[in-house]
C-alpha cells in the first residue's frame, strides 16, 4: 500500500500520510490508556466506554485531545489563582 501511495504520490506527501498515520495509532493507544485508567468513569457506564473503544476508533482520540485541553484549563486558572494571591 506504502508503495501503491507513493508511486501516486511522490516522497513528500506519503511522507506526510505516514507520519499523521503513526501519531494516530500512538493517540489513540494513548486514548485508549487513559479511558480504561480513568478512575472518573461511572460503573454503570463502563459497557459504553468499551463499546466505544472498539467500534469508534476515532473515539479515543477525540477523549485524549478533550482531556487534554481540560488540564490545560485546569492549569491555567490555578497558576492564576495563585499569582492573584
């Protein structure tokens, strides 16, 4: 496949493809990780977050990116806290 896209494509852009194909498995075995050692998830809702997992894989990409802009948040508004003191 690798070749097929290259020959189509030339160096620079399956280059490209390739890098933002390896980021999204490491994202998503991030999202994954951290969904299924989030000790904020409710027992009851548990089945969903693993039917999720499986057959949306975008899912967990989307959680770790959401999660990760609410600790930047999170961050920010203490460290102002803190200054404001």
């Amino acid at each position: 496949m690798l070749r097929f896209v290259y020959e189509q494509l030339g160096f620079f852009p399956t280059l490209l493809i390739s890098v933002l194909f390896v980021c999204c498995i490491i994202f998503w075995m991030a999202g994954v990780a951290g969904l299924l050692a989030n000790s904020d998830r409710k027992k009851p809702t548990e089945w969903l977050t693993y039917v999720l997992i499986i057959f949306v894989p975008p899912y967990p990409i989307i959680w770790l990116i959401v999660d990760i802009f609410k600790q930047y948040w999170r961050i920010t508004r203490k460290s102002a806290q803190i200054k404001s003191l």
